[in-house]
C-alpha cells in the first residue's frame, strides 16, 4: 500500500516531525454543493469559503486521529439537474462523510432525495424552504431558519410598528406566495386588517396593481418575492404616492433593491433568516479571519455555512470515537445529537433537523446607495424555535 | 365591497390603462405595419422595442455620468434620447430586414416566420451579452429625473405624473405623423401601394425593396419610441422585458385589424384599457377569489369574443386590398 506512506510523510510533515500516531485510517471528505458560477455565484461561493474556514481551523482532532481530511466544493450552478448529478457522483465517492449545501431551496430538495439513498448527512446554511425538513428525513438538516417563521416574524414586526391594515402582494412562485400566506394568515391572527392578497407574475407595469392599494391607503404593504419584482413595484408605489410602510421577505435582501428602488425603498423593512455576519457578537473572529485569508466581506449565509461544517466535524469526531473510520449512517445520526455554541448562536436540531432554536431578523434599509447595503440596520433580531404542528 | 371605492380609482384606471395602451399601439404599429406590406409577422420587434430602451438608458446614464443629466433641461433629454432610440431601433428593423428577411422573400410563409423568432432570440442574447460586458448588469435602470415623478392632484385620488403626461403628448404626436405621412405624402401612397399589390406597384415605377425598408424603418423607429417611453415610465429593464408587451402589442394589432394602421392604435389603447381594469378591478368585484394574475386571461378572452365576431379584427382591411 503506497497511500499510508504518503500519509505518513504528510501528516509528519503537518505535525512539524512529531511522532504522530498515524496508521493512515484513510481519508474524511466534506463536501459542500452550492452555485459557485452563475448569477448567485457569490452567494454560493460564501457558502464555499465559509465551510473551507471551518474545515481549515476544526479539521485537527480528526487528523490527530489519524484521518486526512480534505474540503471538496462543488458547483449546483443554482440548478436543480445539476445539483442531482453532483450528488450521483457524491454519494459515489465513500470517503464524503457530510455535505454542506445548498444555497437554493428548488436544487436542496431533489439532491437531498438522492443523499437519503446512503443515509449522507446534509447540513443546509441557507435553505429556508419548510418542506426541506418536514419530509423528515434523517440526514437532511439545516442551520438557518424556515419560511413560515419566516412570515410570522414579518407580521410580528408589522403588529409591532402599529400596523393595524396591511396589504399583501406575492410574485406566484412557491417562495414568494409561500411566505407570503404565512405572513397574511398570522396577521390576520393577530387582528390585523388584511386589506387584499393579490399574486402578480408582472415585471414592468405595477399601476393597475397601484391603483386601488393607493385608495385604502394600507398601513404597511408586504411584497413576497425577489428584490427584482419587488424593487420596481415598490417604487412605483412610491412615486404614485403610496404612503405606506414596505416590507418584504429575505428575498428582498440584496443591494439590486436599492440599485432599481433607489430613495424610495429607504426605511423598507426586511426579515431574513441569515443576518449581516457582522452584527453575530461572537462572528467577530469569523470576520476577520475570513477578510484576512479570501480578501472580502462574507456574504449572508457564509457564517451559517461555517456552523454547519462544524457541527459536521464534531458530529464525524463523535462517530469516529473508536478510532475507526465511521459510517454516514453514523455521522447522520452524530450529527442530530451535536450540542455546540456556534459562531450565529447555539446549534441543536430537533426530530426534524430544524434548529431548536434559529436566527430571525429585521432589517431596515439604511440608505439609496447599494455600496453601502451592507451597513442596512438590524432593527429586531429574534431566536425561534420551529413551529411544532407544520404542514405535511 | 364599497361602491365609492370602485368608482373613486376609475378615473385613475383608466388613465393608466390609457398610457400603457398608448404605448401598446406604437409597438403594434411595427406589427401591422409590416404585416400590411409583407403578410408576415415579425416576431423580432418585439427585440426591436426593447433596444430602443436599451439605447436610451445608456444615453441616460452616459449623460448622467457626464453630470449633464441635471443641467441640461429635462425637455430637451428626452427628445435626445427618443430621438436615438427610435434611429437606433429603426436602423436596426431595416437590418434585421436586409439580413434575415429579403433573402427569405420568396420562399414559404413558414421559413421567414422561423427566422425571425431566431433574430429574436439571438437579439435577448446578444443584449444580454453586451450589457454584462459593459456594465455587468442584467437588470438596467433608468435614471430618476425628479421633475418627470412631480405628479398633478387632479382630485384626491386621481392624479397624473409629469413622466405620464410626457408619454402621452409623445405618443399621440407620434401616432398623427404617422397618419400624415401614410396619408397625405407620396411615401405614404407608395407605401399603400406595395402592401395593396407589389407587382403593380413596381410597374408603376416604385422601388419596392426600398419602400419596403422605409416600413421597417418607420415601424422599427415607433418601436424604438415605445421603448424610451417604456423606460420613462416603468423605470427597469432588462434583455428578456420585451417579450410581454411585444406580444401584447402583436394581440393590439390583431385586435384592431392587422394591416390596418388605425386599428392598431385602437387595438392597443382597446388592449391597455382592458388589461388596466381587470388589474384592477378583479379581485375587488369577485372578493379576492379572481386576482390581478388573471389580467390576461380576461383581456385575452375579450379579444377572442370579439374576433368570433369579427374575425378580421375590429376595423377589418383598409390598407391590404387583398383578401
């Protein structure tokens, strides 16, 4: 056997010459699967170089172990035919003990089905969508937070700024409307006014839409959808004169909202499941150790994406305590009774693979210029557990 | 449901309704136009109108850049830029003509038809390329100029923008050129007289390929209008925001009669009228059940109604004297 020699030389070398027990039990692998080119590439390449640091700076006990261990990134593309090819070729590749991914809910789903076949424990950092956990499968689990709390926290926030009617709009996709149904059934729940719920596939022309919003005169309109459709909604609302108070999902969460919206999405209110890494007190070090060896600020869901690769090698730790390469099947399980203080908060998943408790914020948007997106406030930020009686 | 509602925001539909018409009926132009000398559908205007928005974001931005956006006067920027979107996409129509039509004239119905759905095309992509060289943006906003978003209280729930009123005056100045230069100039009975019989026409002395590139011109350049309108008004573009109202706009032309320049402009304003109530207007009058999202499907359905009974559209064949 050629490898364990080579082995050997590495880890003498790492270990700087010390006498290392190193038998060469073989090779770690995690994985991670997220778009790294397309136009979400730099949200996925985040997700990338997050799990790379976490590798990087927790990977030494199992190396003391013997182990080698090695970060391999894959590229989704944000598709969901790519993504499931890329989990063919994971799922073939025994030494991947854990996948880290993906960036969008429509591609998480169907990889995770093939990921189910052999048990291969997936930490998601940014899938929001519930189904990804309610289907119940005991490898899938995700560190970031769900839709339909999601909506909850956005109509809390509504109560909270004496909304008493509000007016919801959503963009017809399964995101959009989802989170826009839960927003609309909570407030309704809450006593607010729900004045129209009203789905719209339209890019360009909001008027007709405008138009009879601007004659109730809502306290706060919430737009369900992506920072595309809403931004030229929102500002056309503005520009007709419509006074209210706007607010939006985490597919609001992108400096494109200013760039179209300009002055008039200023003071708009967004909830998001995955916070500015700068405003998590204990990402601090994250931060800097993330400028300092890629160059740049981390992107949201690149501190998510670093818990979740912790708590994968602290799960493969657990499950390695023999000394003996482990399973998926035992990693999977490992993973579920992980307990760590992460750098976005405590991690501990329950039944489903929810966090017991996740991240929730509001944001304000702080200003016209999308340089400065980053510098938007955290006006509320809130820990939830995920609702007990989900859909399906 | 309260009535004072309902009729309180009418005024205002239907001024909204009447501005995207409006701007329906200059695109259908492109359409019928064609349709008129040629008996082909151009499925690439609808690339054609879009660029003319591209052009004048770029001029805008370029003038912004510059720092002249704000001093030079408002009225005099918006003429520049649809000046430049209706020669660039004018230029362009008679182009895409030269190139993908003319050799094409003679052969089948079909083949034309198929090469313009692939001009279509390779123009989305070919924008879309050249925007992510340039600016790396797929999304392109056009500038705010304040005075165009002043808006006039009419009353407490009508009022109009400056930007409306601009597409308005722009629009209907453009529509009553057309109608004289079709109508009352010798370009405009050439132009008559090659859609009514070619062959005739050329015997008569007429330069038929040249008339023919003058229709795509003047239909390309209305495009082009309609585009820096667009823009004006709805503020984001991006490659692929053409394809909608192009269609539209082709439904517009067939709505009014295609062939028929009169019924165009109908058709389009019929067209953006429809659309605006039913947006409108749906979800109020069925509680919610009806949404917005079935704007089309109610304008479509009119437009279907309407051509079982008249199936040559509401003002027939004028300008084809061919059945």
């Amino acid at each position: 056997m050629r490898i364990p020699l080579v082995i050997i030389l590495t880890l003498a070398i790492v270990a700087g010459g010390a006498a290392v027990d190193a038998q060469g039990k073989g090779t770690i692998k995690i994985a991670t699967q997220s778009p790294l080119s397309g136009g979400q590439a730099a949200l996925g390449e985040g997700i990338k170089l997050g799990a790379q640091l976490a590798v990087e700076k927790f990977k030494g006990p199992l190396e003391k172990m013997g182990f080698k261990v090695e970060f391999v990134p894959y590229d989704d593309q944000a598709k969901p035919d790519v993504g499931v090819s890329n989990s063919k070729n994971i799922i073939a590749d025994k030494d991947i003990l854990a996948i880290i991914g993906h960036l969008n809910s429509g591609v998480a789903i169907p990889s995770s089905e093939v990921y189910k076949e052999v048990s291969l424990a997936m930490i998601s950092p940014a899938n929001t969508n519930p189904t990804v956990t309610d289907r119940k499968y005991t490898n899938v689990n995700r560190v970031c937070g769900r839709d339909d709390v999601q909506g909850v926290v956005g109509s809390e926030f509504a109560k909270s700024l004496n909304a008493k009617t509000v007016y919801v709009i959503h963009d017809k996709t399964p995101y959009g409307q989802g989170v826009a149904e839960f927003f609309r059934d909570d407030a309704k729940k809450k006593g607010l006014n729900v004045l129209g719920f009203e789905g719209t596939e339209e890019k360009s022309n909001f008027d007709p839409i405008i138009t009879p919003i601007r004659a109730r005169n809502p306290d706060l309109i919430y737009f369900g959808g992506i920072y595309d459709q809403g931004a030229p909604f929102f500002k056309q609302a503005r520009e007709k004169g419509v006074k209210s108070k706007f607010m939006g999902p985490d597919g609001m969460d992108s400096s494109d909202l200013a760039k179209i919206a300009g002055k008039n999405v200023v003071g708009m209110y967004y909830t998001s499941a995955a916070g500015p890494a700068s405003a998590l007190p204990k990402a601090k070090q994250f931060v800097e150790d993330f400028k300092k060896k890629f160059g740049k600020n981390p992107e949201p869901y690149a501190a998510e994406a670093y818990d979740a690769a912790t708590v994968a090698l602290k799960a493969i730790e657990a499950a390695a305590k023999g000394g003996k390469a482990p399973s998926r099947e035992d990693v999977a399980v490992a993973v579920r009774k992980v307990k760590l203080s992460g750098i976005t908060g405590d991690i501990e998943f329950d039944a489903k693979g929810d966090r017991k408790k996740a991240l929730y914020f509001v944001l304000q948007v702080d200003s016209d210029d999308p340089q400065k997106w980053g510098d938007n406030k955290i006006v509320k930020q809130l820990a939830i557990a995920p609702p007990s009686a989900s859909k399906n | 449901m309260d009535l004072p509602l309902l009729l309180g925001i009418l005024p205002q539909v239907l001024l909204d309704g009447l501005i995207l018409g409006f701007m329906y009926a200059l695109i259908a132009l492109g359409y019928t136009m064609v349709y008129g000398v040629l008996e082909f559908i151009n499925f690439a205007h609808s690339e054609i109108f879009i660029v003319g928005a591209f052009v004048g974001v770029e001029i805008m931005l370029g003038l912004k850049g510059a720092g002249m956006l704000d001093r030079l006067p408002w009225p005099l920027v918006l003429v520049l830029v649809l000046l430049a979107g209706m020669a660039a996409s004018g230029l362009l129509a008679v182009t895409v003509e030269r190139v993908a039509y003319r050799p094409l004239r003679h052969a089948p119905r079909l083949i034309p038809l198929i090469s313009a759905i692939g001009i279509s095309f390779f123009l989305q992509d070919a924008i879309r390329l050249f925007e992510s060289l340039w600016r790396n943006a797929f999304n392109l906003v056009y500038p705010t100029m304040d005075v165009l978003n002043v808006r006039f209280e009419l009353t407490q729930t009508i009022d109009v923008s400056v930007k409306s009123l601009v597409v308005i005056v722009a629009a209907l100045a453009m529509l009553g050129v057309l109608h004289v230069l079709v109508n009352r100039t010798k370009i405009g009975t050439a132009i008559r007289a090659v859609a009514e019989d070619q062959a005739a026409a050329s015997l008569m002395g007429i330069n038929v390929n040249r008339i023919i590139s003058l229709t795509f011109l003047i239909g390309g350049a209305m495009g082009g209008a309609a585009g820096v309108l667009f823009g004006v008004q709805y503020g984001l573009i991006n490659p692929y925001t053409g394809f909608i109202p192009g269609l539209k706009a082709f439904t517009a032309a067939v709505l009014g009669g295609i062939g028929n320049i009169p019924g165009a402009m109908l058709g389009g304003l019929v067209l953006g009228l429809l659309e605006a109530l039913a947006a409108s207007y749906l979800s109020l009058l069925t509680g919610g059940a009806f949404g917005a999202e079935y704007k089309d499907i109610f304008a479509f359905s009119v437009l279907i109604v309407i051509l079982i009974f008249r199936p040559k559209g509401l003002l027939g064949e004028v300008i084809r004297g061919r059945a």
